[in-house]
C-alpha cells in the first residue's frame, strides 16, 4: 500500500508528468508511422537514423548549438539525403543504409573527442532522459501528433495502396516520390524529437516494437494501424509506472514492457489453443 | 461512331540506353478488345506501364478520354477514375493485414486527401456489389494473404469494377492460374466487358484466347510490326515477322 502511495506521489510531481505524457504523445507517434514503417521495411531507416542523430548532436556541441535545436534540422536532411541515396544508388537498403549510420557515429565521436566533456554526459545522449522533457517539447511532440495524424488520416487509403503494391499506386495517379518524402520526413521529425527522451540507441525501438505486436493481433489494416499506436501509448504509461515502482531507467523499461507486450501478442495463439483445448 | 478512349502517338519509351519502345502509334475505341502481342523483351509491360505514367517516355504523346498524359506521367483525377489496370503479377508482402473489403475498397477510394470515414454507407455497398458480381462475396472479410490465386484474380476484378470505368488495361493478367481458372477468368471478364462496357487493353501470350476473343491485335517487337483484326494481324506472315520463322513452323506443326 505504501508503495502505491509513494507512486502516486510520484507521479504527482510536475517532471514525472512531462514524462508521462512525452512517453504517451511518443508511444503514439511512434506505433503510428511505425505500422506503416515495418510493412515499407524501413525499420533499418529508423534505426540508422537514431544513430546518425548522434553525429548531429556532436556538431551542435562543437559549434555551441543546443543539441535540441539541431537534431531536428538534421534528422530531416538525413532523412531527405538518405532518400536521394536510396534512389539513385543500386545498392541494398540495409547496406548503404549500415555504410551511413556507422560512418556518421565514427564522425560523431571524433567530433565529440574535440568537444571535451559533455555535460549532459554520453549515457544521456545513448539511453536519453524522460525526465528531463521540458514543456516545450511537449508541445512541439504534441503539434507533431497532430500533423502525423492528419497525414495519415487523410491519406490513409493511399498508403495503403502505396504499401501493398506501387504500381497499382502510380496506375492511379499517386505521386510514390512525395509521398514517400512526406512519410520520411515526418517519421525523421518522430525519431528526432523522440531521442532527448529515449536516446539513439532505444528510439527505433519505439518505432518497430508495438508495431510488430499489433501486426500479430491484427486482421484489418485500419485496426492494425490504430492499435499499433495504442500499444506504443499503452507500452508507455505501463514502462513508466515500472519504472516508477522499481526505481528503473524510464526509457528502457518502456522499451522492456514493449517486448513483453510483443511477447505476449507472440504467445496468444498458443494460449488460445490451450484455453480450447 | 465509337468514342476514342485511348490514343497513342509516336510514343518512343527508353529503358536505361536502349529504345524499348519505339514510335508506336495507335488508338482504342470504346467497347474494343485489343491484345498487344510479341515475343519475350518486345516491349508489351514497357508499353503499358508509359500509357499509365509509371514509366517516364522520351517523346510522343498519350491520350486518354481526350485528355493529355503529362510528361510526369500525371493525369486529371477525373479521368485517372476512369481506368483500372490489373499488373502481370500480382505479388505483395503477404505479412501485410488487409482484408478483400479493404482492398476492393482501394479501387473505390479516390486516393486524395479525405476523411477515412466519408461516404462511408455508399462505399461498403460498392464493395459488396462488385463483389457479389465476381462470385466472391464470402470472401469479403477473407484476409487477402489466404486468398487463391483464382480467388485473387476475382477480387482484383472486383477492385477494378467498383467503380465505372471506361478502360481497363490487363498485363498477362491470368499469368499463374491454371487452365481451368484461365479459362473462368476470361469468361468472367468478357462478361463483365460486355455488362459495363469496358474498352480493354490487354497483353496476352495466349494467340488461340486473342484469336477467339479479341477484337484487334497489335504485334509489337519494340517497333509497331502490324495491327488490325486477328486474322490479319496474326497471319503467318505476321507472327514470323513478330516471333520468327521457327516459332512459326512450330505452331502449324502442333
């Protein structure tokens, strides 16, 4: 009982609450673009482009920028130049892909060898820190759901086209190169904004876990969509109560409750069987 | 006099260096049946895929309903609703959760920015319609990754009915079925052809099926080598101009 209070006093207090709702407005965004994210295989992008935000961090540093303030500039011209790559290159996504984000974090520590000690330490920047949201990134992580849920909302159908199968997408008038631009950018501006949070190396996580998980529970496309950004929010508050009770790391125990929601999801088919049988 | 629904001018399409399609001219009228035939790299999918603007074409000019084919390949929406097209296989990632309904109701959608619920009523009844019409309306909430291919073939049907077309363009579009299913999809489509209307322009290695059913032929070996009613265009002469002499010799042998 008395840990029940001291949770909810917590959770009471005003840095615990940012941290709630950037792990919820996260989760949401994250399991959104994600559905799309795994079934276009891009969750590699998302991955390599959490790693590569760490070369953006490091220039911010060296010239005296608030990493904060670069990381979002540099997501999306990571994501626009990676796209151009993509495009004009015959290479395989994941090798060019691996050439670039190590590349970048070979450069990002370089650079991060000139700057000396960095205050907010590396841990930080590679595991990141809930409790550290500030409001103003709440209402930037907020203003970003809002644009990814009117993207997608209103351009449902023909992602769905878009992803099943591109042909049948131009035969109809879609335009591939901008949607495809507008889907990275937004799934950029996602990973970046989220990496003060969970750090470079988690973020994807948020992207690929509770996506997968819906995928396993889901039939209809429009469902699987929904719930995968339920389960990224849900993951969230659950990651964090966790943390809360246990004294954890917040961005890992949210990452942890997403791979036992994903185990689960794994898992109901058996359980079912069982149940029946 | 029929409509021109489809009109190709000194179309010349490149695949990386080499002209695949060079200066190919010719229409199609509403109602009409034309096959596109040749040998294997003649350029029959290069030539579809430019009149539908997923390939870029290095000059001439494409018509549809009238209306211009942009260099981008872009077209007025009104008349993009117009067509339907079905590719020579259909492969997607299995993986991905779609239901019959979900994917029949694509062809309905008209794939700009919209609210996800709108006219939400009058979609579920086209999609039940086109369904019924394709004999698969107990598929409806089938996920489409269980489907047969017959029973793919007949929901890619009903994508393409669901709304009113005019012009239908079919790449070898019963590749993967086999004789039986072929022959039921043919049956199925000229039915449907001659209910809605449909001007159709199809490719098809299938001679005997272009010879029983098609209205017009065009031999196409990257050049336009001849056109006209099959017994013209599929002459003996013709064929050896488009396939060989041997494959020629062959088929009169069998």
């Amino acid at each position: 009982m008395t840990e029940l209070t001291r949770i909810i006093e917590l959770f009471q207090l005003p840095f615990m609450q940012r941290a709630l709702l950037g792990g919820i407005l996260t989760g949401l965004m994250g399991g959104m673009l994600g559905s799309f994210t795994i079934l276009r295989q891009l969750s590699f992008f998302s991955d390599a482009l959490g790693h590569s935000a760490l070369l953006g961090i490091s220039i911010g540093l060296l010239i005296g920028i608030n990493p904060s303030v670069v990381l979002l500039p540099f997501a999306v011209c990571f994501a626009l130049g990676v796209t151009y790559l993509l495009e004009r290159t015959r290479l395989w996504t994941d090798a060019l892909l691996n050439i670039i984000y190590s590349s970048s974090l070979a450069i990002a520590v370089i650079v991060l060898s000139f700057v000396g000690q960095y205050k907010g330490g590396l841990n930080n920047l590679l595991f990141g820190d809930i409790l550290a949201v500030r409001e103003l990134d709440l209402v930037f992580s907020g203003l970003l759901l809002i644009a990814c849920t009117v993207f997608i909302g209103l351009t449902l159908r023909t992602q769905m086209l878009l992803t099943l199968h591109e042909p049948l997408a131009i035969a109809r008038g879609v335009s591939v190169s901008a949607q495809r631009t507008a889907f990275i950018v937004l799934l950029s501006l996602v990973v970046g904004i989220s990496i003060k949070a969970i750090g470079v190396l988690l973020v994807s996580a948020f992207v690929v876990i509770p996506a997968c998980a819906a995928r396993l529970l889901s039939r209809t496309f429009t469902n699987y969509v929904v719930l995968s950004a339920g389960l990224g929010a849900l993951s969230a508050v659950a990651g964090m109560l966790i943390s809360a009770a246990f004294n954890l790391p917040s961005g890992p125990s949210i990452v942890a409750t997403q791979l036992v929601i994903f185990l689960t999801t794994m898992a109901l088919p058996q359980l079912r069987a069982l149940g029946h049988g | 006099m029929r409509e021109i629904v489809l009109s190709v001018e000194q179309l010349t399409v490149y695949r990386e260096t080499y002209a695949a399609v060079q200066d190919v001219s010719f229409s199609l009228e509403s109602g009409i049946d034309t096959a596109i035939v040749g040998p294997n790299g003649a350029g029959k999918s290069t030539l579809v895929q430019a009149i539908l603007g997923i390939l870029p074409r290095q000059s001439g000019d494409v018509f549809i309903l009238g209306q211009p084919l942009s260099c981008r390949g872009s077209l007025a929406p009104a008349i993009r609703q117009q067509i339907a097209y079905l590719p020579q296989n259909f492969l997607f990632d299995r993986r991905i959760p779609m239901t019959v309904e979900e994917l029949v109701g694509l062809g309905w959608d008209k794939l700009g920015f919209q609210l996800p619920w709108k006219d939400h009523r009058k979609r579920r009844h086209a999609i039940r319609e086109a369904l019924v019409r394709v004999d698969a309306a107990h598929l409806m909430h089938k996920m489409i990754s269980g489907l047969s291919g017959g029973e793919t073939k007949r929901v890619l049907l009903a994508y393409c009915l669901v709304r009113p077309r005019r012009l239908l363009i079919l790449d070898e579009a019963p590749a993967g079925l086999d004789v039986r299913g072929e022959s039921e999809f043919y049956q199925l489509l000229y039915q449907l052809k001659r209910e809605q209307g449909w001007a159709i322009l199809q490719i098809s290695h299938d001679l005997d099926m272009v010879r029983r059913h098609c209205d017009r032929v065009i031999c196409l070996n990257r050049t336009l080598l001849c056109q006209g009613t099959p017994e013209v265009a599929l002459s003996s002469d013709n064929l050896s101009a488009a396939y060989g002499s041997e494959f020629v010799r062959y088929r009169h042998r069998h």
